[in-house]
C-alpha cells in the first residue's frame, strides 16, 4: 500500500506508531528528523499517489485545534476542526487537497493525547460550551481508522462534554471502528454525497455511492447521529433527477430524527487548486462547465447559477421530508 | 524533430553514429540529421541551462530526450537497468529546490539532480528521501523544457550506487557499451501528442476579432466535439461572431440562455426609451447602473414611467437564483 514510510525519531515508540506498523504494508522505512524535512518540501506531483504513496508518522507541532472558517456548519455556535491527518487515500477530481498542499503523500499524527488536551482547554471556555469539533477537514476523519485506532479516545472525550459535539466527515464505507464504539448524542458522522453519475465521474478513488448509502444504513440502525454534505454539486443537464433519486434512496434509510443536518454547496476552487485541476485531469467534464472569477477570487458559477443549483436540491430535500432547519448552504457568503 | 539530449559524449556516441548525424556548427556539440537533432551539454545543471536553451530557441524541436547515466540512491534501483523518468526534482547547497517537473513518461520513478556529485553515502541518502535516482542535468532540461512549453522525457541507465564507491574512471571506460544499450532502448519507444481542436480547423464564415477568435477557441477547446460546432456554423443561422459566442456558452452551460432572456425581460423597458443598463456580468454584485442621456423633459418624463414599474425586488430575485428553466 505504500512505498515508504518515515517515522519521527520522537515518536518511534508510541504505540500509535507501532499499532499503525503491525496493520500496513510498505517497501521501506526510514526514521527522519521532522516530518517536514522530507514531507511537502518538493512539489510532488498529486497523481503520483497510484503508484507512490509515502506515509509520514508524525507529531503534530503548533496550532493542533483551529477555528473553522464562517458558514463552516449550522447553527450559531463555535466551529473548530482538529487535524489528525494531511492528505487523504481517495481521489476525487475536484478535491481541493491537490492544490492545497505540495504533496499528496499521507501524514498520520500520533499525539492524540495532545490533540484531545488542547480541544478540552477550548471547551473550558465560556464561548465553547456547545462548540463542535469537526474531522476531516484535510483527510478522510473514517478511511484509515482501522490502523490508526484513535476514533475510542476521541468519543471518551464526548462521552464527558455531552453539550459539545463531534463531527466526523468521511466518504468512507470503513464504519467497523464505530460499530464498536457506543454512539452518543453528540456526536455525528456525516457522508458526503454526489449523485450517482456524478460519483461515477469525478470520485476516482471512492466508495460507491450505494456503498456509502449501506453504510449510514447501519449507522442509523447502530443508533447514529448523521449528518449529510451534498458538496460539490457539479452542474449538467438531469442533476435535477439524479439528485432527486439519491434524495429518495436517502429518505427510505435516513428519517429526519435521525439527520443531524444536510449543508448544500456547489463546486468552488482556489486559483491554484484550479489550475491543478486542469493539469491533473485535462478529459474532466468539468473543464466543460461555465466558471468565473467570483468576488473571493474563487472559481465556480455565477451567483445566480450557484443559488439556483443549491435552492433546487433543497428543495428536493425538503420534498423528501428532510427539516428545512437541518439545512444549510455550505461556505456560501 | 526530437533533440536528444546527453551530458558526455561517451553516452551520446553510439546515437551519432547509428542515426547518421552530423555536426551543425563549429562546437562540435551540436548534431543533426533527418529526424533529430543531438545536444552534447557536457555535465552540470548550468550548462544544460544555457545549451539547451540556445538550441532549442534556435531550431525548434517538438520534443526533448535526455538520456544518459545516472546512480542509484535506492536499493531497489539496481545497477545496469533503464529506467523511464517520471519526475525531476534538484539537490542544491545541502536542500532540495522547491520546483519540480515532470516528464511525458509513464513511470513511477524519479531522480533528483544534484549541483555536485555524490561521493557521500550520507548525501545519498538524503537524496533518497525524494527520488530513487540521482544526476547532475535532467532537472535543468525540465526546467527548460517548461518555460518553452516542450514535453519531455528522460531514459536513465544506472551505473552504479551513488556514494562513497562511485568510481567516475571505470564509468568512462564503459562508455560504448552504456551508449549502445541507450540506443537500443531508445529506438523501441515512441512519442505521443495531443489532440485538441484548433481554431484553425474551424472556418468561420464571419469576421471575429482577435478577442472573439481567443473566446471561441476557449469555448470550442472546452466543448470538443468538431461536428457538433460545425454543425451549428453550417446551419446558417449564426449571424455573427458574438452570436457564435452566446451560442457556444448555452452548449456549456444551457441555463445561460434562461438567464440571458430572464435579463433582458427586466432590463427591455428601460432599454426602449434609451437608457443602458449595467450588470455585473459575474452576477456577483447586487447593484444595477443606469445610465441614460437626458436632452428634453420628454426623456425624464419617460424615464419616471418606466422606473415606476421597475421593481429591485425581480433582480434580487434573479440574484437569489429564481429563474424559470
């Protein structure tokens, strides 16, 4: 599965490291100074995670809990995301990673422990008392987590701040982990989704979508929270319907009890992860879709055009049955 | 023509003699013949710089070939095989650069470029936490080749592992035989292009600025499909070029035209007596500007009417995304 892995010499003998080793394949290992003597100090070529994927085990230095940016989740209160990972073992064509960091090679942190004592310092806050915690912001929060065994401390946490919430972002079908666990109120895991077509086109490396739809099946039976991100929607004649029919599979597995919130955005891009785009898959459909230079400096549809696409599958979504405060549109000014 | 590209000429000598080549200036490094051209740069990321740069700009070759020798900083990587490169990256004052370039190649391996060379096992491999091969030129000719927007490609022969026990006089005794070997390798492959539509593979039965040619190939180049836009030229129903343009937009995004009729509804009355309408035609901004030259009180008088019945609301509307598909 990977080529090669580098270890930090100061965290050799966490057991982390030594669990993530006994469960992954690999060529060679080397042991390094600080990941980012080696990791991201070359531009390496994001495709080149097929056939050469490095993994980095690491400890993770400076800011381990950040604010999330505005229009990040829904409701009023904090929004902070820790980061446990760069990177992500997946492919999708419009992933905002290939633009963001120089390297697709994974980095795995191991100091959870550290992590999880900076989020209980945040919490201790006055303003923080309901504050969510959100993963997956620069990796996949479900696809490795049977190797790095981390998801347990992290519920243990939420198990003692029942007004904070956790939210684990994924396109992973790897729920094994949490059908060990004992769900909480507070904590969510949410799935993105594209239509069926639309994940056929542009999720290269991903679960099915009929696969992630099993998956928040047994999730819900499991006694889940779920939260759903229809993000990116990508425009072609019929999103409509196809959207429509991924809405009605939804509604027949997930009632609205259980939906913790559905947040709806349509495809956006940096300059620089657009122009990877273009670089990385020069067939994509999506160099056939009618982008500007919005007012952030992004690349993505007209107003008028991002709003319709958004308002049309919230309306789908609220014909499906889904609370119409449950939704929200995603990163939208 | 392709302008094969080596560092010596114990590497390049088989090429000059089994592709019939001879010397096009008094350098003596510099060869051509039916199909190529051959550059003898000499060793150093510097040279290859400036050679390189200075044939190319003078002949003009499609495509680059760097071959030649080079060591391994991978145990893996074995000595006496070829490898395709796939990604050059540079070693230079103790640190790698930052800048990378990548080749035509299909291949999973890499070499870094080194300002000096190795004779220090800790330096290889440091040099192997970023590639598995390691040179002195392949990472200039990228360079080169990207700044004149030339694909590239680079076939490796290992030599030896670079470190301590790189012996630099028994690599020159070998070099008819590492030549030879190149050679053969080189003429089992081939080189590919792409195939995009050019403007000029398009007749356009109108005239269309410089502007509007760059719009239409930018569009065309994203549709894709030659029949379906010669269709539409065919059909005789374009008038202009700008009407080309809108045509080609609605193929790419069909709400264009919805959006386009939607805007003209709203602006048409005002528009009748006079007045120009601005929009910001990303749509971002919420704001309309109205201009309208005023040269009598019949002007004002019509203006009062028409924007009495002018509501902000239909263009919040149009904003918020409320069109009719």
């Amino acid at each position: 599965m990977f080529n090669t892995v580098f270890i930090e010499n100061n965290v050799q003998n966490n057991p982390h490291t030594s669990a993530i080793l006994g469960k992954i394949k690999f060529k060679e290992s080397k042991l390094i100074e600080n990941y980012s003597d080696v990791w991201g100090r070359v531009k390496k070529p994001y495709l080149q995670k097929r056939d050469t994927l490095n993994l980095f085990i690491a400890e993770k230095k400076g800011d381990l809990v950040k604010l999330a940016p505005d229009a990040y989740g829904l409701g009023k209160e904090n929004h902070y995301y820790y980061v446990h990972a760069y990177n992500c073992i997946y492919e999708c064509q419009y992933c905002y990673l290939q633009g963001y960091f120089n390297t697709p090679d994974l980095v795995l942190f191991v100091n959870h422990d550290e992590i999880i004592n900076e989020m209980e310092i945040l919490i201790s806050k006055d303003e923080n008392t309901d504050a969510w915690f959100h993963a997956g912001e620069y990796s996949d929060s479900l696809a490795l987590s049977h190797i790095t065994g981390e998801l347990g401390l992290y519920f243990e946490l939420f198990k003692k701040y029942p007004k904070n919430k956790l939210e684990l972002r994924t396109k992973s079908v790897n729920i094994k982990p949490l059908l060990a666990l004992k769900p909480s109120e507070n904590i969510y895991i949410s799935f993105t989704l594209s239509s069926f077509e639309g994940a056929k086109a542009f999720d290269y490396k991903c679960p099915t979508i009929t696969h992630r739809l099993n998956a928040i099946k047994q999730l819900v039976n499991h006694g889940y929270n779920i939260g759903i991100h229809l993000d990116p929607i990508i425009y072609h004649e019929g999103f409509e319907n196809e959207y429509s029919e991924l809405l009605s599979r939804l509604g027949e597995i997930l009632g609205d009890e259980k939906l913790g919130y559905i947040s709806i955005g349509v495809v956006r891009f940096t300059k620089d992860v657009h122009k990877e785009v273009l670089n990385n898959y020069p067939d994509s459909p999506m160099h056939r879709q009618d982008f500007i230079k919005s007012f952030d400096g992004k690349i993505r549809y007209n107003r008028t055009m991002r709003m319709w696409i958004m308002n049309t599958v919230k309306k789908l979504c609220l014909n499906q049955g889904f609370s119409e405060k449950k939704i929200y549109l995603c990163m939208e000014e | 023509m392709e302008l094969l590209h080596f560092a010596h000429r114990g590497e390049a000598q088989s090429f000059i003699k089994a592709l019939n080549l001879k010397s096009l200036d008094d350098t003596g490094n510099f060869y051509g013949g039916n199909q190529h051209y051959l550059l003898i740069s000499g060793e150093g990321h510097t040279d290859t710089l400036i050679k390189l740069s200075y044939y190319i700009a003078k002949y003009c070759p499609k495509i680059i070939v760097n071959l030649g020798i080079a060591g391994s900083v991978n145990e893996q990587v074995k000595p006496g095989e070829i490898y395709p490169i796939r990604t050059a990256y540079f070693f230079m004052d103790g640190e790698p650069v930052f800048q990378s370039f990548t080749t035509s190649n299909e291949s999973s391996m890499d070499c870094i470029t080194s300002h000096n060379r190795i004779l220090d096992d800790k330096l290889a491999i440091k040099l192997g936490n970023f590639a598995q091969i390691v040179d002195r030129e392949l990472w200039a000719v990228g360079k080169v080749s990207q700044n004149l927007k030339i694909p590239f490609y680079s076939y490796k022969l290992i030599s030896d592992y670079a470190g301590h026990n790189t012996q630099c006089f028994d690599l020159k005794a070998r070099a008819l035989e590492f030549s030879q070997r190149l050679l053969e390798y080189y003429l089992e492959q081939t080189f590919f292009k792409n195939n995009l539509i050019e403007t000029t593979d398009l007749t356009l039965p109108f005239h269309a600025s410089f502007t509007q040619k760059k719009k239409i190939e930018k569009l065309t180049h994203k549709i894709n499909d030659l029949d379906l836009i010669n269709n539409i030229l065919e059909s005789g129903e374009i008038k202009n070029a700008n009407h080309f343009i809108s045509e080609l937009e609605d193929i790419i995004n069909p709400i264009n035209k919805h959006l386009r009729k939607h805007i003209e509804r709203l602006i048409h009355p005002l528009e009748s007596i006079g007045a120009q309408i601005l929009i910001d035609k990303n749509l971002d901004q919420k704001k309309i500007k109205l201009q309208m030259e005023i040269n009598s009180q019949t002007n004002i008088d019509n203006l009062k009417k028409q924007l009495d019945h002018f509501k902000f609301s239909d263009f919040e509307n149009l904003w918020n995304g409320e069109i009719d598909v």
